[in-house]
C-alpha cells in the first residue's frame, strides 16, 4: 500500500439511546458518495455508547465514601468519582488529580473511560460500551448487509498515555482484520528476520483517524480508504496478559 | 479538516552515513509529483539516524559485566546490550526478556531505541539521533529551500507501550507546528469547556504514517497531505515531566 485516504463522514447528528448508527452512517456515506468497501470504518466510541443508553444521569448517583474521599482530595465531582469507581476492577495508579483506572475490558486509562464532555446533556457520563468488540461485530455486520465490503470496523476513544502528555486515539474494538498485523516469519530488507515486529493497526487506524475527531469538530466517524485489511480477530487479542505486564 | 491524503514516497534508496536526506526526499517527491506544501512529512527515525552515522559495529564493541548479565540472562546478544546500556540513562523495567529503558532525550522505550533490523549491515546497531528535534529542524529547513511550504516534520520510530501488545508510531523529534494540539479554552458540542483534551497531534501523525511504513516496504517516508498545521514547538513539549509522572 503506498497511499491511503481518510474521511470524516459529513453530517452525523446527535446520537441518542436506541439510534441506529448504521443507518446514520450509511446516510452520511451516501451524502459523501463513498461506499463503504475496501476500507476501515472508524467509529468514535461516545456515538457507540450513547446508543447502547450507556450513560448515567449524575443526579441519581449515591456517592460511596470513598469516592467522596476520592472526589475532596482531588477536588472532583464525588459522583463521577462514584461512576469511575463502579466501571473499575482495580485503580492502576492515583496522583497528580489523575485517577488511572483497569476496566473489566482490561484497559487501563483515565477515569476508567467515563467521561463528563460531549455527553448531549448536563450531569451526564458517558461510559465504555460493555463489549467494545461486540459493538463492532455487530454495527459492522448491519452495514454490510448494504455496503459492498470487505471492511474493517474500529471503535476508538483518547487515551493518555505515560510518559507522554496529550492523549491519541486507540481501539476499544475492532471487527473485520487482526487488529496486530503479525509479521513473525518475515523479513526485513536485510532478510534478518522481524521476530517482535507487530504493528498494532486497529490502534494506528484510531490514531489517524483522530486526526479528524477533534471533540469540537462534530466528525465522530472517519472513513479510512485504500488499506488491504488481512486476517481476523478482536482488540482482545491486542490487551497484554497482566501477568506479562512491566507496567501495571 | 474532513480530508486527508497519506502517500508513501516511492524509490527512497538505501540511506548510508553522510546522506543528503532532504536530496533523497526532494527526488521521491518528484518522482512521485508531490509538492511538499501544506502537509505534514514523516521520516522514519532509521533512516535518519543512518544518515547521521549513528550506527555502532558490534564488533567493535565491549560488553561490561552488567551488560554480560543481562545478555546471559535474557538470552540476547551481550554487545547489542551494551549499546543499549551505553544508551540508557535508566533502566525503567526489566522482565520477561524486555528491557524498559529512559534514554538521554526522555523517551521511555525499549532497548533504548538501539535496533538491530534493517541496519544495513550485519551486526551493526543503529541508535536513536542525538537531538531528533534538531534533526527535524534541519531537515525542514533544506525542504523549505525548494519547496513552498508550509511543512511540518514528523520523525517516527515504532514503540511498544504498557498494556497493549504491539507496536504503534510515535514521535521522536518534529518541527514546523505544535505537537499537542492544545485545546484548553476551546469548547465540547454542549459548550462544555474542554479542560483536558488536548490531541497528541505528533504521535497521531507518527501512528498515520506507520500504516504505510511496515518495515518489509522500503517505504520510509511519507507525505501527509490535508492537514491544517497550527501553532509551533519541539517534541520535548509531549515530553511529561518524570515529577508528574506516574508510571516512572
């Protein structure tokens, strides 16, 4: 592959519970003329959970002790704190007002996900969708029941990283390819052979198509063209084994 | 921006020490009848580096004791990790064959960036550049010679990361625009203000270009073609201070 294009669909409204993102985006693929085969889809994981319904009015909320423990020492709403807490297995890290948090999915990232902007009302968070994965099975499997195919589907979200200040775009699922694009067995240009080369792609597909979802810009789906997608699998297979973790 | 174009410039040869980059780059470009203006051009750190003689013949080399150690015990090559120790200015973590270094720059990564694959030449390790900032600069300023700009400069390098199998692009060194794009002071679609968002805008071009430099395709520049550039600044602005830190 030596040039690929990418795409933010015009047009995507507000997603509310129950909408169905297939349709959306397959109005706004056809208001771009672009057909939806021979390339990735990147979905923007707030549209995601927004339709799933999985967002939490704060209002209701009943703060545990220590999520108002949490909530005064780092000077934050105790019942977002609450929210974090309950989308958590374990917290990773706690310092500098972050909270870096495991999800039942195995990521670990800010706020174990749940996120207070672009939720489409006041005191509302957002959270991860259950099974990323899923979601992306089954919003790519609606639409290639109208769309030509093949195509890769990614859910995306910014994360933060260590080490690095600002955040970047990563999978939360994928359907479609191997979201690690295995390269044991090849060869460099020497011949020596590439024993840990891995590049992650579902990861560098929601990077780059971050460079079109700026949170103010509306753009929650980008359509990445000109990429041969190859094997299968799910962004599970992305999550490093704890037990083989240097990190956590 | 609902548009951008990746092209991954054709016939960059093998680059050796003393290599006029911005020459090979200028006659790719041509070739390719790309005008290098109103873009972004990611250079992948190995090339770079040869071109600046950071290459290290393992002949040549004599391992410490240290360096013996951990050779023996991970089972690597004690010259290659000499050079990676040479490299370090702190091991961050060791374990399961892996070391986790923080080199003289800041990058935390492994083996200190020192490579043994497409090194041109057998047993040779290539290094990080020195000041992969200065190269960018340096670079951009011969591009901007013969070319009409603007032009921003991305030098990549394939990083591991916490958590996630799997290498994603990041960036090493870039100039001609601000590598986070801050957005603290702008505002979500509900006019929430935007607090913490703030795009790795660097990384994210490292992570596009990456979908077009698989290190078997001899591909190791690539023109990013769509993007509005804003602000300025070094790499070292994404570079977290070790105080605020959590996973140092």
């Amino acid at each position: 592959v030596t040039r690929i294009e990418l795409v933010a669909l015009p047009g995507i409204p507000r997603v509310e519970s129950g909408d169905d993102l297939a349709a959306l985006i397959t109005a706004a693929a056809r208001t771009a003329k672009i057909e939806l085969g021979g390339g990735v889809l990147v979905v923007c994981q707030k549209i995601v959970s927004k339709a799933e319904g999985r967002t939490v009015a704060l209002a209701g909320v009943e703060p545990s002790a220590r999520a108002r423990e949490i909530a005064s020492e780092d000077d934050k709403d105790p019942r977002h704190v609450e929210v974090v807490l309950r989308e958590s297995i374990r917290i990773v890290r706690r310092g500098h007002r972050v909270l870096i948090c495991e999800t039942p999915h195995g990521f670990v990232c800010a706020n174990a996900g749940v996120d207070l902007s672009n939720t489409g009302a006041p005191d509302t968070a957002v959270l991860l969708p259950k099974d990323p994965d899923a979601s992306a099975r089954a919003l790519r499997g609606s639409l290639l029941a109208t769309h030509p195919g093949p195509l890769g589907l990614v859910i995306s979200d910014s994360f933060g990283r260590p080490w690095r200040e600002g955040q970047v775009d990563v999978a939360l699922g994928c359907a479609g390819f191997a979201p690690i694009d295995q390269r044991t067995g090849s060869h460099d240009l020497d011949g020596r052979a590439l024993m840990v080369t891995a590049p992650a792609s579902a990861d560098q597909l929601a990077a780059a198509a971050g460079l079109l979802m700026r949170k103010d810009a509306g753009t929650p789906v980008v359509w990445i063209r000109g990429l041969e997608l190859v094997g299968d699998g799910t962004l599970r297979d992305t999550l490093r084994d704890a037990s083989l973790d240097l990190f956590r």
